[in-house]
C-alpha cells in the first residue's frame, strides 16, 4: 500500500463511516478499485483506520463523554453494544469471508439503499429528542437492529442503527447522534481485537513504515470525520435519507451489472 493509496482510502473511511451508505463496503470496494494488494496489512488497515473516526465522535461530543456523572449514557451504550460484540466474535469468519464477495457487498448496498426510501415514511412520528430519554431495553433493541451490519456487511453500521432508533420513537437527528456513541464502543472493541490479532498472529507486519501509515490513515480520517458528521446531521435534520437511498441504489446496481458482465473486483 502506498502512501497516496492510505490516503484515499482514509478519506472514503472519513466520510462514510457515520454516513448511512456502508464504510466498510466503500472502502473494500476502493481498495479493489485502487487494485492494493491483498495483504494481511490491509486488511489491518481497513479495520483500524477507524480509530481516528472514535475520536472524533469523543472530540465533537466531548460534554457527553466527559460527563462522568451521568452513568446511565456509558450504561445504555454498553447494552447496545453487546449484540454486536457477541455475534461479531462468532461470525468473524463469516464477515472476513463475505468481505472478499463483491458481488454481495454490491447487492447489499443496493437493498440497503432501497429500504432507506422508505424510512422517513415509515417512522415519521419521532417524538424522543435525547438518548437520555431512551430505556435500556429500547437501547438493547438498537443493538439487535446494529446486527444487520454485521450480518450483512454492506448494509452500514450507520444505517442499521439510526432506523432502530428511529423505530424506537426517536427523531432522526437523535437517533443519528445516538448511533456515533455507539460507534465508539463498537469500533473501539474492533479496532483493539484486530490490532492484538496482528500482534499475535503476523507482528512482521507491524513494521516502521506500515504503523506510519497507520497513523496516517487514522489522522486524515479523523479530520474528515469530523466534516462529514456535521454535515450530515443538518442534511439528514432538513431532508431525511432518500437522497442516500438513491446513491445506493446507483452504485449497487452499476457494480452488479460491472460484475455480472464478466469483470473483476479483487477485494481484501
């Protein structure tokens, strides 16, 4: 991986990640577009660059993280987060194998963008405009609908999270900020598994130059993180998701058609 190609891809990682059109999917998908070779470092570096992403969830809602007196917000972020890192663990092999399946990624992509048309229809009577006015139990149940993503890579992370809360009566714009808390715990225990995978299975890789572009990759996404959350929060506030919707549906089928007309996407 070069050091422009790091670039790249933290860039899509930044803008995509709290976006309800699939990070994970955009950055499999340019990293084959980029034609990087397969490696057990870029697999590494897909999954840690969202490192920096965390960060600037914590940096952006600094007063709700550091509020150490309101221990139900650690409480019901934990109770969310415990689906997916049960299910996570027990389908790794699941999830790295569908990640090396374009075509799956694409058709995803494309029913995810399909159910986003519909979403504003569906829950547009959203009444909760805090997390803190959430139950444990309506926080357990954003963490099943998190599961989507990790089921079907492709989805978003995003995406899942965000309709359960709304589904759990919150508006959009809570719903949305309530998944990036989520995001933290989640990416946070993924990014520290697959870093100790690494150091525990192939340390050769963790040279100088590759934890430099690790660095890297998490710096430039945690900078465009931050643009892209509070650009999207005013978006999604005044114009709902079908917009998402349709970009969805756009690169789902173009990749389908790509694929199934005999061309190849190598994906790590």
């Amino acid at each position: 991986m070069t050091l422009i190609q790091a670039i790249i891809i933290a860039i899509v990682e930044g803008l995509t990640e709290f976006l309800p059109i699939s990070s994970t999917g955009h950055m499999a998908l340019t990293s084959a577009i980029l034609g990087i070779e397969k490696s057990n470092f870029t697999k590494l570096f897909i999954e840690n660059i969202q490192f920096g992403t965390i960060i600037s969830v914590i940096i952006l809602y600094w007063r709700k993280f550091l509020d150490f007196k309101k221990l139900d917000f650690y409480l019901k972020l934990v109770v969310a987060f415990i689906p997916a890192a049960i299910v996570g663990v027990l389908l790794k092999k699941h999830i790295d194998r569908v990640l090396e399946t374009p075509l799956f990624i694409s058709i995803v992509m494309l029913l995810g963008g399909i159910v986003l048309l519909f979403v504003d229809g569906w829950f547009k009577n959203g009444t909760i405009e805090d997390d803190g006015k959430i139950s444990y139990k309506s926080s357990f149940i954003i963490g099943l609908f998190q599961l989507l993503a990790v089921v079907f890579p492709g989805f978003s992370r995003s995406a899942a999270t965000i309709i359960g809360g709304m589904q759990q009566k919150m508006t959009r714009k809570a719903a949305a900020e309530f998944s990036f808390f989520l995001a933290v715990p989640t990416l946070a225990g993924a990014f520290a598994k697959s870093l100790w995978d690494a150091w525990k299975d192939t340390p050769e890789i963790l040279t100088t130059h590759n934890i430099q572009l690790l660095v890297l990759g998490n710096t430039v996404g945690f900078i465009v993180a931050i643009i892209a959350i509070k650009a999207f929060i005013s978006y999604l506030t005044k114009h709902g998701f079908r917009a998402f919707g349709y970009y969805r549906i756009i690169v789902g089928l173009f990749l389908i058609i790509f694929l199934i007309t005999g061309h190849t996407l190598s994906i790590q």
